[in-house]
C-alpha cells in the first residue's frame, strides 16, 4: 500500500507542475512539505526527464512523450524572476516581425541577473529602469512584453541588443501602423537626444506607411538638437543625411526616397 500511495503522490506532482509549466524550488516545497524533499524530488524528476532544469533552483515540465519543454523561450524568459519581460530583438520576434534566427533571448530586467544559457539558447540580461509600455497579452497570459511602440524605441535605442540597423529596418518594415503619441511618450522617458534624432529618421522612412504627417516629425527635429550626430559606431555610420544632420550606415539609406540629399565620405 505504501508503493501505491507513493506512485499516486508522485503523479499528482507531475500533474501539478505541468500545469504551472515553470517554478522553483520554493513552490515544489509547498507541495513537498520542506526544501529537502523539492530538492530530491527534482532531482529524481530531472534524470527522469519529466522537468528539466533551466537553471540553479528553476525548472520547466517537460512533454511526457517527447521530454521536451512545454513552455517556450518567451514564457522562461518572462519567469525568470519578478519583473522581467521580453525585449529588444526577441520582442520583435515575438510579434511575428523578425527576419534573423537568433540563439540570445533579451530579457528586461530591473535587477540584474547573470546570463545563463538553456535549450541551445542564451538568456541575456538587458537592464531596465523603464516599467510602461510592457504588456500582458490576454492570448498568453504567461508573457510580459514590451508594446510594439516601445519595443521600436528600445531596439532603435540599442541596435546591439536589435541585429543591427538593417535588421531593424527590416522588422519594423512590416509595420502597418504605429501610435506616434506612445513613441514619443517613451522617447522622453530616455530623454536622448541622439535617440529622439534616430527615431525621426526612422518615422521619416515609414512615415507612408505608418500614415504620419510632416509636421509630426518636428517634435524629433525640435528635441535632437543642432549638433551632428551618428546614428551607429562612427566606422559603421559613413553617410551624412544633411536633412537630420546624421551620420547613418549606408544600409539606411536603400529605405530613404532617392531625392534626399546626403553625402558618402
């Protein structure tokens, strides 16, 4: 009887953490009773290959039949500890936006954690002071990520954490519509004058697209500045756009229309 009353406490676990899909230790404990016993019971999950560990002390359910994670790259990104949402490049790749195949997984962060690698892929912390603009959305209810709007911004802001600026225009080319008011609310909650002139160029290019009027890109022009400045690494950005008094990469400028005066030096 002591077997029987084993094997059903043992699947009414595999039935709990399946249906949490991600946890650590302390959740296993309170079915447990004590961390010791979590720690065992992981332990036997784990070579069993019912869960799988992420990391130290984080585990994700694994599917019975085939031993893989149930849960995806942005679920384990977002549980990774309280607050932290994905961001930059895999936002954009969450939204269907993505031309790369990338193994980083940004994760948005308050507080720093050490970067670890689970799956074939690499979670890197991107630290974050910024909490608006990151959403729940109600078809997966697991995630937390930033807004098509802020995810344009941030990855405008860090094009290391974006692909590069031709995968960035590349993305954001398949954008239909944008909300300008939420774009420049988080413009000027970086305060950057190097990215208020960046996100100018960028609302310039697709401003067809995004259906903007000429007069609501003076608020960029008005916040950058006069001073020259380079939209990327001085070596990568060898192409002065007189109209914004930029030097932008010239993969910049196969998006731009032909009678916009700019230089190659």
């Amino acid at each position: 009887m002591q077997q029987i009353y084993n094997v059903t406490m043992q699947d009414s676990y595999i039935k709990q953490l399946q249906a949490q899909r991600i946890w650590d230790l302390s959740f296993v404990a309170q079915m447990t009773g004590n961390i010791s016993s979590a720690k065992a019971l992981m332990q036997s999950y784990t070579k069993r290959h019912i869960v799988s560990s992420i990391r130290r002390g984080m585990y994700v359910a694994n599917d019975l039949a085939t031993e893989h994670p149930i849960a995806n790259k942005f679920e384990i990104a977002t549980a990774i500890r309280d607050k932290c949402f994905v961001a930059y490049h895999s936002a954009l790749e969450y939204y269907g936006f993505a031309h790369q195949i990338m193994f980083n997984v940004y994760v948005g962060s308050p507080k720093r954690f050490r970067n670890f690698s689970f799956d074939g892929l690499s979670y890197v912390c991107c630290q974050q002071d910024i909490l608006e603009g990151i959403i729940t959305p109600t078809y997966d209810t697991m995630v937390r990520v930033t807004d098509l709007e802020r995810t344009i911004v941030d990855c405008t802001d860090r094009l290391d954490f974006s692909g590069g600026c031709e995968e960035l225009l590349n993305c954001i080319s398949a954008v239909s519509r944008v909300d300008l008011d939420k774009i420049i609310h988080y413009a000027d909650l970086y305060n950057k004058l190097v990215l208020y002139r960046k996100l100018g160029i960028i609302c310039e290019i697709f401003a067809d697209s995004w259906k903007l009027q000429p007069n609501q890109l003076d608020y960029f022009r008005n916040a950058s500045g006069n001073s020259t400045l380079s939209f990327s690494e001085r070596q990568e950005s060898n192409t002065f756009l007189n109209s914004w008094k930029m030097y932008v990469p010239a993969d910049l400028m196969n998006y731009y229309k032909e009678d916009l005066a700019y230089e190659i030096i």
